[in-house]
C-alpha cells in the first residue's frame, strides 16, 4: 500500500487503526466530519478531508490519488429514531464510496461490515422469541455486502472483513459495549444479566481487528469475506473472565428474557422523545442468538493471529484501572507491562 484512505477515523476500531498506519511509510488520507476528533497523537500525520457519509463531492475529493480504502465508517448506535438511516449510512454510503473508487481507479476496497450481517447458528429459542428479530443495523449490514459482491462482479477489486463484538481501550459507548459491560461489573452497577441458555457469542480485542483490516488490505483474496474474530464464549463466561482477572468477585442475577422484552420496548419510546437507547426487542432477540465463529479463513489466508480472551481483558482492564483508579487494580496491575495501548 502507498496510497490510504480511511473512513470512520474518529470512531472505537479507527482511531486505533489509524495510529497503527501513521507508524508507517504511508500516505494516509481520512474522511472525517469532524477533524477535531482526530487523535491529537496522529493528527499531523493524516491529510483531511471533511465530509459525511453520504457527501458524494467529499468522497470523489477524498478518492483522488488513492489506492486502498479501509471504509470503517457506519452508523453503529442500537436505536436511531429514523430506522431508515441504517441503509442510508451503511449501504448507499457505501454504493457512493463505490462509485468514486471505480472512477479514480482504486485498487482496493476493504468495506468493514459486522458479524452481524449473518444469520446465528441457532436462532433465539426462548418463548415468545421467534428468531426472525433482525435489528435494523444488521439488516443494512447484509445489504453492503451485497453492494460489495455487485461492486466486484463487476471486475473491481474488493474484500469484506466482519468484526464480532469488540471490546478494548477507548470511549465505552455503544461501539464499546462489551467494554462498558466489563466496566459495569468491575463497578458493582451491574445487578442482573440475561438469562441466555448460555449461547455463545465470539469476543475481539479492538487492536487484533486493525490488525486483521490492515492484513486484509494487504493480503485478501478478492471477493473474499473475512472473520476477524477473538474468542467463543457465553456471557456468564465473559464476566467470569473479567472476574479471574480483575479479582473482583460480584454477583449478577439472571433474569429471563421474557422480563426484560417490556424494557426493551419502553426504551423504544424513551429513544422517541429523545433519550439514549441501549437496549431494543430486536438486540434483546440478537443477544438471544447462538453466535459462534470460526475464524479459520483469517488466519490461514491472511496471517491473523487474535489474542486470547483473557490476555485481552487483561490488558484492557489494566487500561480502564489508570482511568479509573478502581477497586480492581491489585489483580489487574499484572498486565499493566503488557498492555500495549
């Protein structure tokens, strides 16, 4: 690669992507709206172009010169009041983005989409949970693929890599829920846990998926899809880990999902008067689901090698005790050598 462009710069997986490819002999472009949430640490090291999703002057401007572009830029909240907009961000953005690349000639696109955008390996098999819940962010998901799989049908190159969930140093927003989840526990402000059937689902630091992107840009297989995996587990197994390696021991009832769907529904109403949303039906169904990947492809292909979920939560845990000065930091202050964020 020579020539870089990156979308979604300013966001949980780009801000740790960026400062990974400022280290090297790069001409590293990103399109951003609004620059000044660049980190300061790599800001001089990045031309900017300013734009939205959507802007299809900003994007033509932001292709000129380019040969990669890493498209990490998508609308990830868990409610928008307009459902619409999941498509509009995350798959016709994404046709524009397309369109500009084929006309200045790029020779590859990495579009970043989501675990998501698959069916489960089991569906929700709790009463009242019909399994056919999609949420609307995955919906778009799988709708982007298929504008990628068009794109290079019709002789470009593309590679699609899906993230599972995330977790790691940074902002413990809805991108960084798994984070936030952690932090709640260590916290002792998480009183109760679904009651899963212990269904799994695959965790992923967030520094070990820039690395699977940036491998992805150099190594894929055109057309090919990607898992960018970590580690299969339940949810009793994530907290327990955060539990092992934290030493802190709290206790979480399980509460069915049954008494939580009224929750989710009111959240519904809250996110239309304006209130933040964490939780809806169709994540409450998705959190439900039996979602275990196989993240074989990645690292035959691409040389992907995802740390373990307990050397993961180490080091971010050791992160979130320099934050936060917690309770916690006798046991996790052993990773603190090994974190590298």
């Amino acid at each position: 690669m020579r020539s870089v462009l990156v979308t979604g710069a300013t966001g949980f997986v780009g801000r740790r992507l960026i400062r990974r490819l400022a280290a090297q002999d790069l001409h590293l472009r990103v399109m951003v709206r609004d620059p000044n949430r660049l980190p300061a640490s790599v800001r001089w090291r990045v031309e900017v172009v300013q734009g939205e999703l959507g802007d299809a002057d900003a994007a033509d401007r932001a292709m000129q010169g380019i040969d990669h572009v890493l498209h990490l830029a998508a609308l990830a909240k868990a409610y928008a009041r307009d459902p619409g907009d999941y498509n509009r961000l995350n798959a016709d953005a994404v046709q524009l983005l397309l369109a500009a690349a084929a006309r200045h000639g790029v020779r590859r696109f990495v579009h970043v989409s989501s675990v998501a955008a698959l069916p489960p390996v089991e569906p929700a098999r709790v009463r009242g949970f019909s399994g056919g819940r999609q949420t609307p962010y995955a919906i778009s998901k799988t709708a982007s693929e298929d504008v990628i799989r068009r794109y290079v049908a019709d002789g470009h190159d593309a590679v699609i890599v899906r993230p599972t969930r995330v977790y790691g140093p940074g902002p413990w927003n809805d991108a960084n829920g798994t984070t936030r989840l952690a932090v709640l526990y260590l916290k002792g402000k998480l009183r109760v846990r679904l009651a899963d059937r212990e269904v799994e689902a695959n965790y992923v630091h967030v520094d070990d998926v820039a690395a699977g992107i940036e491998l992805a840009a150099r190594r894929g297989r055109c057309g090919a899809a990607y898992m960018l995996g970590g580690e299969n587990a339940s949810l009793r197994r994530y907290l327990a880990c955060v539990s092992e390696v934290s030493g802190v021991r709290r206790f979480v009832v399980p509460v069915p999902p049954q008494l939580l769907l009224p929750v989710a529904y009111l959240a519904n109403v809250w996110g239309r008067l304006g209130g933040h949303v964490s939780l809806t039906p169709e994540w409450l169904n998705n959190f439900l689901e039996h979602r275990p990947v196989e993240i074989g492809a990645a690292r035959a292909e691409l040389g992907y090698k995802p740390r373990s979920l307990r050397e993961g939560l180490g080091q971010t845990l050791a992160w979130v005790h320099r934050q936060e000065k917690g309770p916690w930091h006798v046991a996790a202050k052993q990773f603190s050598l090994h974190a590298e964020v």
